[in-house]
C-alpha cells in the first residue's frame, strides 16, 4: 500500500519541476504570440500563464494513474472542473474587454443580449461548480450550498489578482485555513499537484515577471472551492458561504486594493516579497 504521505510528496517534487519546464517553454510562446497586457503599472507582461498550472495538473494526474493502486472518482472529477475553468479564464483573458467589471456588469450586458466573455465565464463556471456540486452529492439543499461555495470561491481568487504575488497568497493562506477547518481529512493527493506547481509559479508572479491571469486565478480558486464544499462539516461550510458573499458584495462597492492600503496589516502582508522595481 503507497504511503499517503510519501505519495504526495514525491507528487508536490514532480508537479514543481514539470511547472518549472511548462514555464519555460510558455513564456515565450506568450510574448512571441503578443499574448501580453500591460500590469497595474503599464508594463507589458505575458499574460495567461496560469494555463501551465492545468498542465502540471493533468501531467500528474496521468502519473497517479499508472502508478497509484486506486485511482479515485474525486482525481477525475477535478481534473475535468479545473480543465474546463482554465479554458473559460483562457478565453477571457484573449479575448475580454475591459468595458465590463463585476457580476453587475457581466449579468447587465446579458440581460441586454449582449455575452461578454466575463459572463460567458460566469455562466461557464456557475455550472461547472453545479456539476461538481452534484458529484460530491448530498441534500438538494447541500447541493445548492456547494455550488455557490465553488463559484464563489473560483471568482475570489480572481478579485485578489491584481497585484503581483496576491492572488498567490491568499491561494496559501486560505488553502491552510480549509485544511485546518477540514481537520485532516482534505485528500492530499488533490492538493499536491497544485500545490507545487504554485510554490514554482510563486516567483514569477511576485516579481511581475508573468501574469496568471483568469486562466491561474480561477483555477487556483475551483480548487479551493472544491476542497471546502467536499471536505468542511456543514456548520463550517455556511460560514464559508456567508464570508464569500459578504467579500463579493464589499468589491461591488469598493476596491480590494484601496482597502489593504489602508489596512496597514493587510498592506504588509500584501507587499510581502514584492521588489522595488514592481512598484512596491
């Protein structure tokens, strides 16, 4: 019998190198194909390089297939979301404008007849969490509660993902959060290929060399959905919720950014690591 522990270490390695290599070769692909957008700060910089994060994911999802004596129903369930959300993220960040900002934007144009690709996104995604929702399984009730806990969850991440290293950070921070609520019972296997693919990915995006875009975003925050909807008691669960949607309501009205300036713990924690030559 395989070593839970053993196996996802030696996953969290692999899924560390194979990013590192992923990267290498996307890069330059990004910039040679004009797929950059100009930062916060105006620089141009590749963008959509979270996309190499499904990549690492499927490449390591292949290893636990030929060398794990079980394979679980969860491993394919979350590569198919995670796929399928990084493709919609992919397609927002080629092809989206930026004459449309938050659920009201996205949802107003709609209601117009005109789909933007953030509200193609939303749709996407709203469906893609009903369906893993539907997967993980429980009450009618559980099922609507999961589903908005992975939806929400895969947008947050996309909120944060407006400076550099931020988005990262709270991937971190809230991923040990869930684990902890979870009290050891979170599959670790599910974490690791992430996990390490974030941790090389962790640089990159801290010095502004990259951006991850709606592609790495949404999926880092499908995952952490995941996680709390399939692994939290449901008292911790409808607290997740309630925080989630007292955080989107908060950005419709104000900035993320403007609020951790003025919280001097939170801007500490947000400029963590970053160089002067990214503007902090």
């Amino acid at each position: 019998m395989v070593d839970i522990y053993v196996a996802a270490g030696i996953s969290l390695v692999a899924s560390f190198f194979f990013e590192a290599l992923i990267l290498y070769l996307i890069l330059p692909m990004l910039q040679e194909s004009k797929a950059v957008r100009p930062n916060y700060q105006g620089k141009d910089i590749p963008v959509s390089a979270g996309i190499t994060f499904i990549f690492t994911f499927l490449i390591i999802m292949a290893g636990y297939k030929l060398l794990l004596p079980v394979f679980e129903p969860q491993f394919y369930l979350l590569a198919l979301g995670l796929t399928a959300i990084g493709f919609l993220g992919f397609l927002d960040d080629m092809l989206g404008g930026s004459d449309r900002r938050g659920f009201k934007g996205h949802f107003g144009a709609l209601m117009k007849g005109r789909l933007t690709t953030g509200g193609l996104k939303a749709l996407g995604g709203g469906f893609i969490a009903f369906l893993m929702a539907l997967f993980i399984g429980g009450s009618a009730g559980e099922i609507v509660l999961n589903t908005f806990i992975i939806a929400l969850f895969t947008n947050l991440l996309n909120l944060l993902d407006l400076r550099p290293g931020r988005a990262i950070k709270g991937f971190l921070l809230f991923l040990i959060i869930i684990v902890l609520m979870a009290g050891g019972k979170v599959d670790l296997l599910l974490i690791a290929p992430l996990l390490g693919a974030v941790l090389y990915y962790f640089y990159f995006d801290l010095k502004a060399l990259a951006m991850m875009g709606d592609a790495g975003s949404n999926v880092l925050g499908l995952l952490l959905g995941y996680l709390a909807a399939a692994f939290l008691p449901m008292t911790f669960r409808i607290g997740v919720l309630l925080f989630l949607i007292a955080i989107h309501l908060f950005t419709e009205k104000y900035s993320i950014s403007s609020t951790i300036e003025r919280v001097g713990v939170l801007r500490f924690f947000d400029q963590l690591g970053r160089s002067q030559s990214n503007g902090e």
